[in-house]
C-alpha cells in the first residue's frame, strides 16, 4: 500500500533506520521504522499489521 502524500508531509523525515530507531527510543514509544515511498527517507510509525516486527526497536531494510 502507498503512503499518501499529505501522511508523508506531516511527518518527520530521518536519513537512515537507524536515526528514526534513536529518535523513537528518546520518545520511550514503541514506534517502528519504514521507508516512505514517497519521500524515499524514512519515518516513524506505531502500526504493526502487516509488517514483520520482531520486537522494540526492529529495524529490517536500512538500504
């Protein structure tokens, strides 16, 4: 499923898996990493269904 344009443009934007895991844990929320197809940077997101997650802080596809 695509990412609508205006749900990409609210959100905040992180270069890597990795900056978008550390800003999660600074928030102590249990947020997921995902690159956006629309942007191609990645953001943070608190849905599950769907994706595999093998638990807090689960990075998967840093390409």
């Amino acid at each position: 499923m695509r990412t609508k344009l205006s749900t990409c443009a609210r959100k905040k934007r992180y270069p890597s898996a990795a900056a978008a895991v550390a800003a999660a844990r600074a928030f102590d929320l249990p947020l997921l990493p995902y690159r956006c197809d629309r942007c191609g940077r990645f953001h943070l997101t608190s849905r599950t269904k769907g994706k595999w997650a093998s638990g807090r802080g689960s990075v998967g596809d840093d390409r």
